[in-house]
C-alpha cells in the first residue's frame, strides 16, 4: 500500500529560533521506495514563499493609514 510522508521544513535567521515554514509531501512507492528530488524541493519552497507573500500582502491591506 503506498504512503504519503510529510518532512517539515524550517527557517532559522540569525541567532533566532527555528520556525516551521512548510512541508515537503513525497509519496512512497508500494515496495516502499521513497524519491526525494530537486524539484521536490523547488516546489515546497515555491508553496511557501507564495504562502509568506499573501500573509505579508494581508497585514499591509489590513494596516491602518
């Protein structure tokens, strides 16, 4: 039966702590072979820099004049 793995991705700027900032969803095979690749990793990093930008856009509309 195949599986779906979850590996968090975390950012830690400077001294400060470690903040989880996405997930990269890979699939397991039904022999239980896992493939992590490049673009795996493009693509979860993509996801989460969209996701920071539309937050960041929201605090802006939501701020006041």
């Amino acid at each position: 039966m195949a599986a779906t793995l979850s590996i968090p991705v975390y950012l830690s700027i400077g001294s400060g702590s470690a903040m989880e900032i996405g997930q990269i969803k890979l699939s397991a095979e039904a022999d239980g072979k896992v493939t992590l690749t490049v673009l795996d990793i493009a693509a979860a990093l993509r996801e989460t820099a969209d996701s920071m930008e539309a937050a960041a856009k929201e605090e802006v509309d939501g701020a006041a004049p």
